[in-house]
C-alpha cells in the first residue's frame, strides 16, 4: 500500500503540459450523464419490476389488463349479462 500511494505522490508531482482544452460547458454534460444513470437505473430497477407486479395480480383479483390492447378487464358486474 505504501508503494501504491508513493507512486501516487510521484505521478501527481511530476507535471507536463496538457495541450487540450476543456470546455466550461462539459461539467453540465458530465452532471445530465450522471442524471440520466441514476434515474435510468431506477426506473429499471423499481418501476418497471413493479408494473409486471401490478399486472400480475392484477390478474390474479380479475382487474389486470388485455395483453393485446392494454385496456382493463371489466370487473364481472360491468359485463354484458347476454
């Protein structure tokens, strides 16, 4: 570990011209990426496992929805005594 930091030290020590330039703009970029990470993780790890939750006992209690038209059942007194 001692070695480890040394080298450390020594790299941050040592400096050498960057020939680059970086714009003022790139810390917004960097903030939406990092946004965009972590909300898209919780959407498809919360969300989206909760919706097929839902729709499975949805079904289960007869209050889910079609699969082809994504519309919900009618509860059994709504139905059509014909």
């Amino acid at each position: 570990m001692t070695r480890f930091l040394g080298l450390l030290t020594a790299l941050l020590l040592v400096s050498s011209p960057a020939y680059a330039y970086v714009d003022p703009g790139l810390l917004g970029v960097l903030y939406q990426a990092a946004y965009a990470l972590i909300f898209g993780t919780f959407i498809a790890l919360i969300v989206r496992p909760w919706h097929y939750i839902k729709t499975i006992f949805g079904r289960v209690t007869g209050r889910g929805t079609d699969s082809k038209d994504g519309k919900p059942h009618a509860a059994k007194s709504d139905r059509d005594p014909r």
